[in-house]
C-alpha cells in the first residue's frame, strides 16, 4: 500500500472525527484553538499529563541497551507523546494524552501505562510516582517551533527554573558592567594620552573617526583562466 494514500486516509478520518465531534457537549472545541500573533490556529492537544516514575528497580530495567528498546515501545503507544526512559538513574518520565483530555486524540488513563509498563517487566511503586498537569503547547510546542529557546540553556550546576528567576538581575548587572568597561577605558585612553604629549592625539582621534576605506582586492585568476587564459568575449 502505498504511504502517501495510509496518509490521506488517516488525515480524513481525522477531519472526520473533527466534524463530528465539533458539536458535540463531550469536548470543549474552543480549548483546541491558540492564537498567535493575531491569528487563531488549531493544535492537537492542550492540557494533557507528565508522570514520572522514580525508584524503580534497576534489575528490571536490565542494561542500557534494554531500556533503550522499553522506550522505543512506549513511543510505539499512540497516545504516548514524549518519553524518557533513564537507566542510570531508575527513572521513567512519559507525556501521555490522559483519559478526559479536550481533544479528540487516542487517550489512555494511568493505570493503562502502568499494566503496559508491568508486561514489558518493569512494575511501579505507585507511592513515588508524580504526576501533573502539562501544557502542551507553552511547554511543548512553542520551545521546539522557538529557536531562541531551544538556543538558551541554564549555566552548569542550574536548573532552568532557577535560571530564569536569575537572569533579570544577571541582565542588570551585565549591563552595568558593560558601562563600567567603557568608563574604565576612557579612563585607561585619558591617562595613556596624558604620559605622551609628544603624540598629536587630536590628528590621531581624527584619523579614527575618518578611516579611509580598505582597496577593493582583485579577484584572483582561476586555475583554469591561468591555464588557459581569459575566455575571449565575443
């Protein structure tokens, strides 16, 4: 069968969906909707769940190469968005679209991603699970579609959280240090101008400020033209 036909059925399946679901009193349609500069668009999902399973049993996530494959098959569910699977530190977080999610994706409750986590051999302590709500599109969608955020990272040793409450203040006084350079070297121009009067630094600051434009360089002969020579234009 060919791919691109799978892809338009699957895209009007879901238009069909959408359609019968926009009327319907089950899902609040105006949730899907964001707007952005001035225009409104759809996205697939809002308000959904991050879990993160910790203090699991390092046995049962057996090596590296294992769970490498537990996290491909948990990116195999449909309703799994993002997972991670962390064997170092016995740590599972997935992003999953939750059982009465606004949306008209596929949807799976908690207790399904845990029997599904329970038959590939890695079973849960439910007392040091967490879970909270995820907003899909501030937290997902706009970082990776805003490359200015994929760009900033929080300094070594800090979380971003912490780094986002220290950057006004960083800002600040990375401005008034920039001021403070400035300052420093008109001081350092000052003094050094002041030990050698000899020197016309009125002529000098002049010549600064009226720098004459570098020569255009001559574009160097190809190997072929050199070879050759220049190709006669008719």
């Amino acid at each position: 069968m060919d791919r691109r036909e799978e892809t338009s059925i699957s895209e009007s399946k879901y238009r069909q969906d959408l359609e019968q679901q926009r009327h319907s009193n089950e899902i609040d349609d105006s949730k899907n909707y964001v707007v952005e500069d001035g225009k409104r668009f759809r996205v697939p999902y809002k308000i959904i769940k991050k879990v993160v399973f910790e203090g699991l049993d390092k046995s049962e996530l057996k090596t590296q190469e294992y769970s490498a494959r537990l996290q491909y098959r948990l990116l195999l569910q449909e309703p799994v968005i993002k997972a991670w699977v962390e064997f170092s530190r016995c740590k599972i977080t997935v992003i999953y679209n939750p059982e009465g999610a606004d949306n008209i994706k596929e949807k799976m409750s908690l207790d399904a991603l845990i029997d599904f986590m329970a038959k590939e051999g890695v079973h849960v302590d439910r007392s040091k699970l967490h879970e909270e709500d995820y907003d899909y599109y501030n937290e997902f969608y706009k970082y990776a579609y805003n490359p200015k955020s994929i760009r900033e990272h929080p300094p070594y040793g800090f979380t971003m959280a912490q780094w986002r409450k220290m950057k006004p203040e960083w800002e600040v006084k990375q401005k008034e240090y920039a001021v403070k350079k400035a300052q420093k070297q008109k001081e350092y121009q000052a003094a050094y101008e002041a030990q050698h009067p000899e020197v016309d630094w009125s002529s000098v600051h002049q010549g600064e400020q009226e720098a004459p434009q570098e020569p255009k360089t001559q574009k160097k002969a190809s190997v072929m033209s050199r070879i050759f020579g220049k190709k006669q234009q008719a």
